[in-house]
C-alpha cells in the first residue's frame, strides 16, 4: 500500500526480477483539474483512491501470476486500470491479455522500435494529427492507400499501428480522453482491398478491443471507395475498423482535413518510451524526418 509519504510497496522481490536501478519514481499526477474531473465522472477514478487502487491491483499480479514478467510501476499499472474504468477484475485481465498476445505473435511484437518500421512512417500509412479534436483526442489518421502490397508485407503496417498506440498511450491525458481513428481510403484499390485476410484483421480486432490499454472513442471511415462494395467473401481492410465502430462516441470528420506534416524532425524527447527504448544503443530512427509524432 501507499503509505502517508506517497511511497509504494512492491511486494517481495522474487530472485532475478525487480526493476533495475535506479527504480521507478514515484507517480505524480500530471492531469488537470479538469481531467481529473472528467476521470473521476467517466472512469471512477478517484485521487484519493488512486494509489490505493494501483496497490489493489499490483497485490493481485504477485498473487495471482508470481512469475508474469511484467512492469509494476504505477505509471503503466494506471493505464490498465483507467481503461477499465477501474474494475479491477478487468483490468487485470486486460493486462494479461496485453502480455498473452505479444507472446502469441512475435512476429508484430519483437524488436518493435522506431527504426524497424521506418519504411511504414516514410510512406504515411499512419499519421498523428497536430491537434486534438474538442474533446482532447488525438486523431489517429490511417491510409491504406499509401501502401503497395509488393512494397513490403502488410504486417508491417501492423507493427506500425501499435508502435504507434504505444507512444500515443504514454500521456495521462490521453489514458482519459481516448482518440480517434480515421482511416482515409483514397487510393485503395483491388490490390489492397484483398489485404489483409479475415484471420488477420479478426486477430488485430481483438488485441484492440481486448488487449490494449486504450480508449477508442470513434471510428470514421472517408472516401471509402465502391470497390468494396463488389469485394465478394472477404473481409476487407476496412472490416477489422467498421468492428471497432461500438465505441462510445461519434467524431464530427471536419476535424480531420489532410495533414501531411512532411518535415517535421523527430527531437529526442518524442523518442518511444518504455522495454524497447534504449535497449540496443542509439536508434538510427532518431534523427528520422517523420509524419508521426507532431502532436509530442
């Protein structure tokens, strides 16, 4: 539990785990007044609770899964709980699911860094829009189009789109007020209406839905062309995003007009985060003229 002095108790260290040193610091809460209003009426977070909330939750990771190689720190245990709305049954779920599915497709998941999906964000399959939308979402813009099935395979893409959630999942605002998906079908033709297959998008569906630490509020579809309509016995690109279409709200698409961001430098403080950052030296990603990561 958190004691008086904000400090955390972490349970018995068991031999060869733990965090590595120096460990992590103490969580401060970086939202505003207004997000912790809005948590507290939306998610049932409550500051007073917080801490005792992310203990509960730790409490039963070391009980319940001992040999789960997974981080502790409240930071990261506070996104699982925000996207359950703080049950903590489901959250814990939800983090299990988040680690069984990395380990049942390592082809997505391994080495998963900037500088391995460098060709995806040259393209621009995958943009981050500059600004949030009026609700404090960032607009996450996906163009199929942009891709050319003999230019690389589409699990690229995939591995693209999670890199992505991962750096887009890192700030507290974000934990609480979600975002949006638009995916832009200008340019998709047959080639990429075929791609990917159903076992494919049904498997990136359910990390989304049931493995991910994330608030997908919206997902809009634009410029989506006839093609599909005449797409017999598939299920096309655009199904694993039409299945994620019960989210909670609907997005005004006023708000997200074309915004190529060429140019823009990636600085240092928009490097990913988290196992992956760091572990293998510098990242020649680094100084990489990106569209993803404006809104950092």
């Amino acid at each position: 539990m958190a004691d008086q002095n904000g400090h955390i108790d972490f349970g018995p260290q068991r031999e060869g785990e733990g965090f590595p040193c120096p460990p992590p610091p103490i969580y401060t809460c970086t939202l505003t007044p207004e997000l912790v209003a809005k948590a507290r009426e939306e998610l049932q977070e409550k500051p007073e609770w917080r801490l005792r909330d992310v203990q509960a939750l730790r409490d039963m990771i070391l009980k319940d899964h001992p040999n789960m190689r997974t981080r502790l720190d409240d930071a990261f245990l506070l996104r699982f709980l925000r996207a359950r709305k703080f049950d903590y049954d489901r959250a814990l779920q939800l983090l299990l699911n988040y680690h069984a599915s990395r380990r049942a497709w390592p082809e997505v998941f391994q080495d998963l860094k900037p500088s391995t999906v460098k060709h995806v964000l040259d393209l621009g399959f995958l943009t981050v829009l500059p600004r949030p939308d009026p609700n404090g979402r960032y607009i996450l813009c996906v163009r199929p189009g942009k891709w050319k099935p003999n230019d690389y395979p589409f699990l690229d893409n995939i591995r693209a789109i999670y890199l992505t959630l991962e750096k887009l999942i890192q700030p507290e605002e974000t934990q609480v007020n979600g975002i949006v998906i638009l995916v832009d079908y200008a340019g998709v033709g047959l080639s990429q209406a075929s791609n990917p297959g159903p076992l494919l998008a049904k498997k990136v569906v359910g990390i989304l839905q049931d493995g991910f630490p994330i608030r997908i509020k919206a997902v809009n579809i634009i410029n989506e062309p006839r093609i599909f309509k005449g797409v017999s016995g598939r299920l096309d690109m655009s199904a694993w995003s039409r299945a994620l279409l019960e989210a909670e709200e609907e997005f005004v698409v006023e708000f997200c007009q074309p915004d190529p961001l060429e140019g823009v430098v990636l600085p240092d403080c928009m490097m990913f985060e988290g196992d992956q950052a760091g572990a293998h030296g510098e990242d020649p990603f680094r100084h990489l003229r990106s569209q993803l990561y404006y809104c950092y």
